[in-house]
C-alpha cells in the first residue's frame, strides 16, 4: 500500500492545497471537494476589530474532513515566525506548521538561515514543521538536521504557474532527504504537478494554480489526478530516455520482405 | 485608582489605540467585540495565551493585545 505520512500521520491525497486567493468561499469548498486533498493551510491574521462583518473561514472548511496546517506566510524574521507559529498553534489547537520565513519581497524566497533557526526554535517547542525552502539540497538537509518533519522546496517563486525548475535539484532532495519532500509553490497547471511527482517528491502543496484558473474546481480535479498519475509512474519506473527509436511492432514476418 | 475600579483604558488592540472599559479580562473583552473566543488566538503583552487563561488574563491600562484567526492562505 502507498501510504503518505508526515510525522506519523497518514494522509489519503499527496496533494496539500491552499484557502486564499479564491473569487468567494463557495469557490473554494467546490475546489477543496474536487481535489481530494485531506490537508489545506491557512494564514495567520489580525481579526478586523472595525469591521466584524466579515465571515469566518472556518464555517467553510470543515475540520473534521481536512487537516488544518497554519502557515507563518508573510513572515521576514525568526521572532515574527516563532509569534505567528504560536498564535496559529492556539487558534487551531494543532502543533502543526507550514514555517515560512521569507528573505525577499520580490521573489518571496526564503530566507535559509533564519527558515533553520526558526525550524530549530519551534521543534524544540514541540511543533511539526514544514518548512517552505529553496530547491537547495543541503539547506534542506539543514532543515532535517533541525528537525523538520517534512521539506517543501519550491517548484517556483510563489504564484509565478512557471512549473519545476529545478528538476535535478528536486531529484537529489528526494535522494538525499529521509523526510518527505514536498514540492511546494510554482506549479501552474497539472503537468507541472505530475512532473514534480515523476521526480519522486512524496506530495505538492498548491494555492494559486487552482485559485487563479479560470474554473477552480476542474483545475483541482485535474490536479487531484496529476498527482496520482505522477506518483504511479515515479512508482512504475520509466523507461530510460534514447535518442533513437526502438520499433514497438515485430521486425520479422513483414509481407513483401 | 483603586484595583478592580472600573473606568476608561486605552489599550494597544491589533496595532492601534483602543479605548474600553476596564480592566477586565481576556473573556470579557472578546464578548465586548463579539469575537468568538473559539475562533480565534490571543496575544496578550508579547505572550500568547491557552484558551483556558483566557477568563484569568487581565487587560489594564496600556496593554497590547493581538486577537488573530485564520485566513485563506496557501
């Protein structure tokens, strides 16, 4: 059986998505429906005291068909990482954590050396961490040093759709790391997906791929299948890549030869 | 003033200057914003609270509260 687990929990789906950027939460409770995904995260924000009107996002995921992982979303030093962690730990009552410590407005890459500090600070407080990283596979050999539950290197800049571009460096992660590797952030449409876990990434974590398509609950679906098929084939074992061809049909007993 | 009196504090609430009547607690001070203490986190000078403290944390004069929930995120 190809079982996914996190810290010695089992999940069903090896896709983690997203709650923001949806046009309306009915949008996003058909899109989480149609994924499949039994983990989705959420940010960390001030509750708007002027204006109560808003709905909760809570009344439209229900917890107890998916699992809650807080992030540290928008977070650019270790103390505003380690303050988020632990309000998202007393808001959801869960002890685990997408760490994201962000070096860079534009591009929105971690920043390395604080994300490991903080993965430090926060397993040390008992946190399950998964930190958002760089595609660098001996940062996110640091990260399990430090003892991250799970890395998640990106694919991509955060919502850029550009799919894996560094597909060697999510190949040598996979072989180097004894965690699982999520491929989190980049993936733009299903291909990108099932690459990701053709290359052997254990899961892939996405928000704007689905949010922003045209049609979020057929995007989700589609990648609720990509992940599947592309988990198959890393499990299948593809034939290896030749420059010529390879006849599929018999050579001998040709008529007229 | 003597302790427990109520009167008018200001308080720091998610950032800004926030007048209420008080000292009171963490509890009463979520019922007084209509704030469902289930849905939310506290933070109460710099130290996040269990839910549980939430009915023994008092808020006084010059305070600094953040009252945080989750929001769509990816």
């Amino acid at each position: 059986m190809d079982t996914f687990s996190i810290a010695g929990k089992t999940f069903s789906s090896r896709l983690i998505i997203g709650t923001g950027k949806y046009s309306s939460h009915a949008v996003m409770v058909k899109a989480h429906e149609a994924s499949g995904a039994d983990m989705v995260t959420v940010a960390v924000r001030r509750v708007n005291i002027a204006d109560r009107s808003k709905e909760s996002l809570l009344d439209y995921i229900d917890t107890s068909k998916y699992f809650l992982l807080p992030n540290t979303a928008g977070c650019y030093t270790v103390d505003d990482a380690v303050r988020t962690a632990r309000l998202g730990r007393e808001a959801g009552l869960s002890h685990w954590l997408k760490l994201e410590v962000i070096g860079d407005e534009r591009t929105l890459f971690p920043d390395n050396e604080a994300l490991i500090e903080a993965t430090r600070v926060l397993v040390r407080e008992g946190f399950v961490v998964l930190p958002y990283t760089s595609d660098d596979p001996v940062v996110c050999r640091k990260l399990e040093d430090a003892g991250a539950a799970a890395v998640m290197p990106l694919g991509a800049p955060i919502g850029s759709g550009l799919g894996i571009q560094n597909p060697n460096n999510i190949r040598i992660i996979r072989e180097f790391s004894h965690v699982p590797v999520i491929v989190d952030a980049g993936v733009g449409t299903a291909s990108d997906a099932a690459f990701a876990m053709e290359l052997g990434a254990d899961g892939v974590l996405m928000n704007t791929a689905i949010a922003g398509a045209q049609d979020p609950a057929a995007m989700a679906e589609a990648m609720k299948f990509a992940v599947r098929a592309g988990r198959l084939a890393y499990l299948a074992g593809r034939i290896p890549r030749k420059l010529y061809a390879t006849a599929s049909s018999p050579v001998e007993g040709l008529v007229g030869r | 003033m003597l302790p427990g009196w109520i009167t008018t504090v200001t308080i720091t609430l998610n950032g800004d200057p926030f007048d209420l009547s008080g000292p009171l607690t963490v509890s009463e001070l979520l019922t007084a914003l209509e704030i469902d203490a289930r849905r939310v986190a506290v933070e109460h000078n710099l130290v996040v609270l269990k839910r549980a403290a939430f009915d023994g944390a008092i808020v006084r004069e010059g305070d600094q509260v953040e009252i945080v929930n989750f929001v769509g995120g990816g």
